[in-house]
C-alpha cells in the first residue's frame, strides 16, 4: 500500500492576498483529492500574516470559489475544528512562542540590524557578485544582551540560523531527494519587527501542530524549501510530504503565468480567476476537470472525469512535475462536454440565471423544452442567451438583409410565405415530425433548397442568423406564435419593399 491509502490531513493555505486562480485552485483540487480519497481531512488555512497586502473582501471570495467548484473543507476559519483557529493572523502568540523555542534551543537569534544597514549590506554583496544575504553581524549577540535591547524597546526581527555548511536535502515526491548547499541559504526572517511571523515559521509551526501529513503547493515555495525542512528538523519533528507542483505557463507556453497576461486573457472574454468562470459561463465541473489534468493525468487517453471519478482515480504519484501549459480551448471544449451530460432539467436551471442577467424573463417548463436542442450547440452557457433568447420575446427584428428568401425578390418570398401560412394553419398535430414532413414537403414542391426555404423560416422565427434546429424551435412556440411571426415578417416585407 502507498502511503496515499492512509487518510492524509492535507491543507490549503492560501493568502487572501488576491483572488482564487487556476494555480491556487488546482493546489486545492488536488488537496481535496487526496483527502477524500483517502478519507482523510481537507483543511483550509488562511495565512493572512501578510497584513499590508490584505485584499478586501477576498477570503469571503475564495470561500464561495472553492464551494463553488465543489470543494468543502473539514475544518477551516467559518466552520472551526479540533486544531482551531485557522486564521494564521488570531495565531501570532503561538508563532511567538514557538519561535522563543527556537532562540532557546540555539536555532534562531534577534536582529537589531536597521533597514539602511541591511540595505548597504546588501548593495556590498551584490557589487561582490555575491548572493545578497544577511550578514549575520547579530548572531554573536549574546542572548542576555539581545533581551535586555528589547526590552528596552529597541526593534528587531528573529531570523533562523541557518546552518552555514553542509547540505539539505529535501525530499519532494515528484522530484525525489533535492540537494541544497546550505551556503546558498540565508538566515530568513521568522518573526518580523512588527512581531507577525513569517510564511517559514508560521506554515511549519501549523503543519506541525495541525498534524498536515503532506504539504502540497506551487513550486515557488522550492527555493526556500530547505528553509522549511531545516525548521521542522530544528524543533525536532517529523517532516510532512513535500510536494511542489508543476509551474502553469501561460497559453502560448512559452513563460509563466504572469498578471500581465491575467490582464491580456480577460480581453478575449477569459480569465485565470475563478470568481469569473461562473459569469463567462463556465460550469465548475468543466473548471475541475481542466484544472485537473493540468499536471496529472491517469493514462493517455482518458479525458473526462467528474470529482467522483477524480476521486476515484487521483494519485499523487501520477502528477507530473513539467510545466503544463493553460489551454483555454481546451477549457472550452471540457465546457462543451460537461454541459452535453447535464440533464435537461439542471441544464435549464443553470441557464436560467444567464437569461436574467440579459435581462430576460424565462418560464421554466419552455427552457427545460430549450435545453435539449441547445445542448449540443452550446461552448458556454452564455451562449444559450444570444441563441434562445427568441424563444422569449414576441418583438422579433426582422433585417432587411435577410428577411427575403435567397434568390427571390419580395413579391416572390410574400407568395411562397403565403402558401406557407396556409398549409401550416391547417396543420392539425403541432409537433415537430409533422412539421419536418410538411415543410419539407412543400420545401420541394416549391422546388427549393433547405438553405433557401429553411434558412426564411429560421429568420421568420427567430431574426437570427443561428438557432437551434428549426422544427423542434417551431414546435417549442407553438403554432399561434409561429403563425403569427410569419404574418408579421409577410407584413415587414409587403412596408419595407417596393
Ligand atoms: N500562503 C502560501 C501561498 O499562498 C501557502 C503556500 C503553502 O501552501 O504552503 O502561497
């Protein structure tokens, strides 16, 4: 048995600096994955320690994000649990005490250096072609001594002896044992000198008394992962898991994600953030599924899953450490297939909303009779609204441009339309076989194309130049509405043309 078939205690623990993205929402699939897979337990952690760069109203945000992409947490800041509180900023004592451990144990030290020195330092360093690190001038700072400073008030910051020799050894899942000359490392800052710990102090201390059993996060976090490794062995205890994910390019595959190309992506209608996908039309099963394979993959074929079927199948083993591109038509077309196996009848209630936005008023029964003929038609949900929106009004545009059947001139397309109006007002069963027999029927009879004849009806029906099948759409209106359309377009010809 692989150590995943033991419940793992996995967090998410994101900054509610920004909003939820692509790669923070795939570190949390993958969390959520592993727990449930496992039966173990999904955590959220706030790690909001960082408290100049807040962003209001953005864990609130991330929150509705992760539920909405259907991930629930076991334990977490709004619903508590055995290892609470989970906001890092209501656990600075703990960050304090524990980083106290470490000044007694000889694992850290206070620095009173002040921002100039440090900045000199650092510029001495630099013109030395040297890595820009601390010094460590205050390591010598005899304990006593650095107590009796703070205690005078005297500011200062605890950084992390780092050790100054040797190697560290971080053991990564996917990247198997990494080696870090210790002399590259800096003494990193634990606790800074307005007393908030640190990302390094406060995540170990919490995966530590949090019992996390694997640490799973983006792969900027590698470069000072030795740091981390270094913490948990300074106190003594059990590493978690190490795994660092695979970096997420942008779509063109060549160069990080960055927020200029955030920027650039909303532009052609897409986004790297979640709180948009629901807007652009986006179902979340198509978010989970795309997310998903953004770095793991279970053979070379498979390509669709539902979380069930992602839960069955998930592995950590199986995530590939390369980086893996941002497809958006690839999104597109998860889209297309999640929204194909929807029920008609959830398929109406999630296009619903979209109608409304549009400002259009939807009858439940007539969007569960739409859902079908769309389904297939349909890349986002949105698109139903521009498809289908003639369903619901009875002030259809005509265009001059397009009312007159192909190759015939007004006179012409009022006779043909007239016929039309007749054999369809004696039609008896409204449904859609009869209406494809009699159509087609008189389609021939008339001796013309589908494009000409059934391309007039469409825009007689609709006053569009795309919709959906045009027998079923006819008998979704129903006779009185179709026949009244018809006389209306006859009307709009016989005043718009000489
Ligand atoms: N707060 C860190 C971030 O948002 C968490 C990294 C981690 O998962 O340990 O990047």
């Amino acid at each position: 048995m692989t150590q995943e078939f033991k419940p793992v205690r996995v967090r998410f623990a994101p900054s509610p600096t920004g909003y939820l993205h692509l790669g923070s929402a795939r570190t949390a699939l993958y969390d959520y994955l592993i727990a449930r897979k496992t039966g173990g337990q999904f955590i959220l952690r706030i790690e909001d320690t960082d408290r100049k760069r807040l962003v209001d109203g953005a864990e609130e945000e991330l929150m509705s994000n992760l539920r909405w992409l259907g991930m629930e947490w076991d334990e977490g800041p709004d619903i508590g649990g055995h290892y609470a509180p989970y906001r890092q900023s209501e656990r600075k004592e703990i960050y304090q005490e524990y980083g106290e451990k470490l000044v007694e144990s000889g694992f850290a030290y206070y620095c009173f250096c002040t921002p100039q020195r440090l900045a000199a330092v650092r510029e001495e360093k630099q013109k030395k072609k040297e890595p820009p690190h601390y010094d460590r001038i205050c390591r010598s700072i005899p304990i006593e001594e650095a107590r009796e400073r703070i205690a005078a008030g005297e500011s200062h910051v605890l950084r992390f002896k780092t050790p100054i020799e040797g190697t560290t050894i971080v053991k990564d899942l996917l990247r198997g044992d990494i080696s870090f000359e210790n002399k590259t490392l800096d003494d990193y800052i634990l606790i800074k000198s307005d007393g908030w710990a640190l990302y390094h102090l406060a995540a170990a201390v919490d995966d530590h008394l949090m019992k996390i059993t694997h640490v799973v996060r983006s792969s900027e976090w590698l470069p000072t992962s030795p740091i981390h490794s270094l913490i948990h062995q300074a106190f003594g205890w059990d590493e978690p898991v190490w795994v660092h994910l695979s970096v997420l390019l942008k779509p063109s595959g060549k160069g990080k994600m960055s927020k200029r190309e955030a920027v650039e992506l909303s532009g052609e209608g897409h986004s790297i953030f979640i709180k948009d996908m629901q807007g652009l039309g986006y179902l979340p099963e198509a978010v989970v599924n795309w997310v998903a394979l953004m770095g793991w993959s279970y053979d070379d074929h498979t390509e669709f899953f539902s979380m069930q079927d992602l839960i069955e199948k998930f592995s950590l083993e199986k995530l590939n450490p390369a980086p893996a591109a941002t497809n958006f038509t690839k999104f597109d077309y998860f889209n297309k297939l999640h929204i194909k196996v929807l029920s008609d009848a959830d398929l109406a209630e999630r296009l619903q909303p979209y109608f409304k936005t549009a400002g259009i008023q939807t009858d439940k029964k007539v969007l569960e009779k739409i859902a079908p003929i769309v389904k297939e038609r349909i890349v986002t949900l949105d698109d139903a609204v521009e498809m289908a929106k003639f369903f619901f009004t009875d002030k259809i545009t005509y265009s001059k441009e397009r009312i007159l059947m192909e190759g015939c001139d007004a006179k012409g397309t009022i006779e043909i339309g007239r016929r039309i109006l007749e054999e369809l007002k004696s039609l008896k069963e409204w449904n859609t076989a009869d209406l494809d027999l009699i159509v087609r029927g008189m389609m021939e009879k008339e001796g013309k194309e589908p494009k000409q004849f059934l391309g007039f009806l469409r825009e007689v029906i609709s006053g569009q130049k795309i919709s959906p099948p045009l027998f079923e759409s006819m008998e979704i209106l129903g006779k009185e509405v179709v026949l009244k359309r018809l006389e209306n377009a006859l009307r709009f010809i016989e005043e718009n043309f000489d």
